[in-house]
C-alpha cells in the first residue's frame, strides 16, 4: 500500500494539478497491477517523507493485533491513519484482509469480536450537532439557501459554519479544524469534511454576506408562522470590534471610538435588530467610524418598519431627530 501523486488535467484551458491516491499493488497472472483503494483529493496535507509510515500505520489498524512495538508517529499522521482505515472500513472496496496483505478467510456471515481488545477510534461528538440540525431543517434554512441558488456543497459548508459556531465557537479555521476531527455532523449530512479545504468556510461567509438581507427576511418569516409572532417592539443597538491589522482592503474599516478600548486599530460597526422575544430580524455592518445615530433610519428601512411600531434604543442612537 503507497501513496500515489498523479497530475490531472481540467478545464477549458486545460490546467493541471495534483491530486493523491490511496494504492496497493498485487499480481494478476506473471503481471503487477496496481488498484486504487481511495482517492485522497488534491489537498492532501500529510507530507510526502511521511507516506511510508502513514500507509504502514493504515496497514497495523487494518490488521487488528497489537504489534510488538508499535509505530510511532505524529498525531497528525496517527489521525489521518485512522480516518483513512475507517474509510477503507465504510467504502468495503476490498476484503480488508486481502488489503492488509492477509489470506482472504471465509468465515460465513458471523464474526467473533474479542471485547477486550476491541478500541475506539476517531471518537466525534453529535449530541449538540443532531439537536441543532433539526432545529435548522425544522426552520427550513436549507430550504432557504437553496433558494437563493446556493448549492449542496456550499449548504453543507454553511451548515457546518453555523453548528460550529454554536458547538464550538471559533474562526473559520478553527470551525474547518473541528468538523474534520472532532464532530460527526458530516455523518449527519452524509459530506466528508475531512476532504474540505480551508477555504470552502470563507467562500460560505462571502456567500451568505451576498445574500444576507433575503436570508434573513425568509429565515424571520418562517419563525413568525411557527410560532406566530406579532412584531411589536423591537431593540437595536449597536457595537464595534477592531482589526488586528491595518485592513487596508476593507473599505468599512476607518478609526473611530472603540468600546473595546482599541482605538489603536481600524474598527467595524455591528448593528443588530431583535423583536419582542430577541429573535434577530436584522444585521448590518457600517463603517467604524459611523455616527450611531445617522444608522436608525437606514435599517428602520431596510426593514420595512410601520409607522406604528414601538422601536428601544439606547442613548446614543435616541436623539431629537431620530426621536421625532
């Protein structure tokens, strides 16, 4: 069993890149062919000094006994080996002694488990995920996504963007980190998100961010028929965060009064608008330097408020002219 790297050919201009198989060889007759056990993608992290013993390490789990002296490897590796051998496991592409280089043994349709030495591997977390998934799909915000023109793969990454911010609050990296190895939301889903690369997580931020106003308006008009919900009151505030950097790209990043006691940094303005029972009908991002109080108006706006409604702000925002 080895690691194999090929080019690959694609698109209209006919572009190449790299992509990673999983391969064994074997004999047919006076010949040596070679069969491909899994295809490993074009991201494939493991460095290439490190395939012997990653594909040694696959071949002990595949084995099943306890070597003499086990191998002894990165956890990096150690992690891959496992996902690797529960892969090999799931997909049934071979007898898994005939891959392990074993006799193929027929042993009938029954097979004797030694509980002592049986061991867990690839242990994932799915209480948190399975609980926020149904609350997903009972609000129909894949219905919604899919709406708008979003496709499956970019759902699931959206999916997994939003659980893990609810399981295990973090950045994008930290998000792709943790659906690769720590949850099972990706069995929920039926998506392998050990295959998904860094980037898919910023391309569903973007995405979303494309198509926020509609989203939101959709997302709130199911929880009003679940629920029946009459807005009534509503609460808007606002708050800022800073840049580590200089954020010369960002055009909404500008200096201003930092709540955060950062005013050594560009900012952002986040501005966010509940009902009655803090529900979120609407988020918006200004410029850092924004004035509170020139933003009311605008999403007031945006959300197609009637001149009715009862609307809570806080000092900064309730000037004369907004109060008028």
């Amino acid at each position: 069993m080895f690691v194999c790297k090929t080019k690959t050919r694609t698109g209209k201009e006919g572009q190449n890149y790299d992509t990673y198989r999983l391969v064994r060889s074997y004999r047919d007759n006076h010949r040596v062919r070679q069969k491909t056990l899994l295809n490993l993608g074009s991201d494939f992290e493991i460095e290439s000094k490190q395939w012997p013993l990653l594909c040694s390490k696959v071949v002990e789990l595949l084995q099943g006994s306890q070597p003499l002296i086990p191998l002894k490897c990165s956890p990096e590796v150690e992690h891959k080996a496992k996902y690797l051998y529960a892969q090999l496991v799931e997909r049934q592409a071979t007898r898994i002694e005939e891959i392990a280089g074993e006799d193929p043994l027929d042993q009938g349709e029954f097979q004797a488990v030694d509980l002592d030495n049986a061991s867990l591997i690839l242990s994932r977390s799915v209480g948190v995920e399975h609980v926020a998934l149904w609350a997903i799909e009972t609000l129909g915000l894949r219905a919604i996504l899919r709406r708008h023109g979003l496709r499956e793969i970019q759902c699931h990454a959206i999916l997994g963007s939003v659980i893990g911010r609810m399981a295990a609050p973090g950045s994008e990296r930290h998000t792709n980190r943790w659906l690769r190895e720590s949850s099972a939301l990706g069995e929920l889903l039926k998506r392998d998100f050990e295959t998904m690369g860094h980037s898919q997580l910023y391309r569903a931020s973007d995405a979303l961010i494309s198509r926020q106003e509609k989203i939101e308006s959709d997302w709130y008009h199911g929880l009003q028929t679940i629920f029946d919900l009459k807005p009534t009151i509503t609460l808007y505030d606002l708050t800022n965060t800073y840049f580590e950097g200089q954020a010369r790209k960002i055009p909404e990043a500008q200096r201003g009064r930092s709540k955060e006691k950062r005013s050594d940094g560009p900012l952002l303005t986040l501005a966010l608008v509940l009902d009655s029972r803090g529900w979120v009908r609407r988020s918006k991002v200004f410029a850092g330097n924004v004035s509170e109080n020139q933003t009311l108006a605008a999403m007031l706006e945006s959300l197609a408020v009637p001149a009715e409604a009862t609307v809570m702000m806080d000092c900064g925002i309730a000037t004369e002219a907004n109060l008028r």
